[in-house]
C-alpha cells in the first residue's frame, strides 16, 4: 500500500505524519498497532488542534467528490481519530486484552468504496 508523499498547501507542516496517512481501515489499524505510544502521541499532539481546520477544508466537498490530492489529508484525519483512543483511552496501542492484529481483518466501509471511485 502506498503512503502519500504530500498534503494540501494549508497543511504542508503535518507532512511528517504522512505514514498515518494510509487509505484504508485496516492499514490505519495495523499503522497504529505497530507503532510505539510515543509515535501515537506525537500524532495525537500534532493534529488535535488541527483537526477543526482540517474538518472545515475537507467539508468543501462531497466525500464521493473528493478530489485526489485532498485524500491523505482525509486518510491522515482518520488515523488521528482511529489513535486517539489510544492515547485517551487504552495508553497502549490497542485496546486492552484484546486479540491480536494479526487475527483481525477489517472490511472496507462505504467511505473507502465513495473515495475509490473515479471522480467523473
């Protein structure tokens, strides 16, 4: 799965969390599993004060219209609420006494099939 190599010009300064910014569900859930509680708080802390912005420039488009170079900006914004819990919550990457990610697969949702449409 590839990672993008850019966000939109408002957000070039969030470019080093680009490894979070993957496309779908369970490359986000096995990001945030593999990485360290320090990883997950850095991208906490990077984007919570972001993420109002970060709403209101994705809400310029319909999630089906999304134009491409939008997409990790998206991606990156879901892997922060997907982590926050881990830093909120769990203080671990994964929630507690839970099975291992190896054993879990997640089935993309409908927003994985909007975004992987051609936009016409």
């Amino acid at each position: 799965m590839s990672v993008a190599t850019a966000l939109p010009k408002p957000f070039t300064h969030l470019e080093s969390w680009l490894p979070f910014a993957l496309p779908s569900e369970d490359a986000r859930m096995r990001r945030r599993l593999s990485g360290s509680m320090d990883e997950l708080l850095g991208l906490y802390k990077a984007l919570v004060g972001e993420m109002p912005a970060i709403a209101a420039h994705l809400d310029q488009w319909p999630l089906a219209e999304l134009p491409a170079e939008q997409k990790p900006l998206l991606y990156l914004a879901l892997s922060f609420m997907e982590s926050a819990m881990a830093v909120e919550a769990f203080h671990q990457p994964g929630p507690p006494h839970a099975t291992t990610p190896e054993s879990m697969v997640v089935f993309p949702g409908r927003a994985e099939a909007l975004l992987s449409q051609e936009n016409t």
